[in-house]
C-alpha cells in the first residue's frame, strides 16, 4: 500500500494559480502511475491527470489541457499538479491517486488506483 497525503489546496480568484502536493510513501515501488482526480459536489470522481514514470508520460483530461501541469520529483516523493487560468468549474476536492495501469483507458479509470489521499479543497470564486 502507497500513503499518500495532499496538500496545497485553497480559495483563489478566477484566473489565478495553485499548486497541489503529494507526499507519497511505502510501497510506491509497486506502483507505476500516479494521478490527480477531482469530485466536485453532486458529481463523480473525474480523472484530471497522470504521471507514468515508467515511460515519462504525462496525459491530461480535455478540460484541463493546457492549464494544468503534472510533473513528480523522484528523489522527494512528490508529485504535484500546478493549476493555472482557474476556472469556477475547477472548484472540487482534488485527490491524489497510486496504481498501475498501462493504456489510456486504465490510467483513467478509477479502478486503476488502489491508493488514495483524503482530498484537498480547491475553491475558485468567479
């Protein structure tokens, strides 16, 4: 099992910037993937990124293309999601998520991740 713990989250205006944080710890050897979802309230859990360290890979969900960025600091653990141009759409709890999937199609799915974050709050006031 992979420890995950968030952080970063916050209120920021429309437009502006935040980054996430996620301190990853135990087992992250058996992991191969790393990835941020949201849930905003009344919906699903969406995927919004991921980071595949076997292959250096990024992929990225259509509404956050080219906003936002993930990117993983090996020797810290870490890996974050650098949010830029907020929309009010962006307000969700954004959780950080470990597992091991090989296409695209699993690296979004949530099934793919047996490790999870409590959350963090992003809130984007219009």
């Amino acid at each position: 099992q992979v420890h995950l713990v968030e952080s970063g989250g916050g209120l920021v205006q429309a437009g502006g910037s935040l980054r996430l944080s996620c301190a990853a710890s135990g087992r992250t050897f058996s992991t191969n993937v790393m990835a941020w979802f949201r849930q905003a309230p009344g919906k699903e859990r969406e995927f919004i990124a991921a980071f595949d360290w076997t292959s250096g890979n990024t992929y990225y969900a259509d509404s956050v293309k080219g906003r936002f960025t993930i990117s993983r600091d090996n020797a810290k653990n870490m890996v974050y999601l650098q949010m830029n141009s907020l929309k009010s759409e962006d307000t969700a709890i954004y959780y950080c998520a470990a597992g091991r999937a090989f296409t695209i199609f699993t690296l979004k799915s949530l099934c793919s991740y047996d490790s999870w974050g409590q959350g963090t709050q992003v809130t984007v006031s219009s």
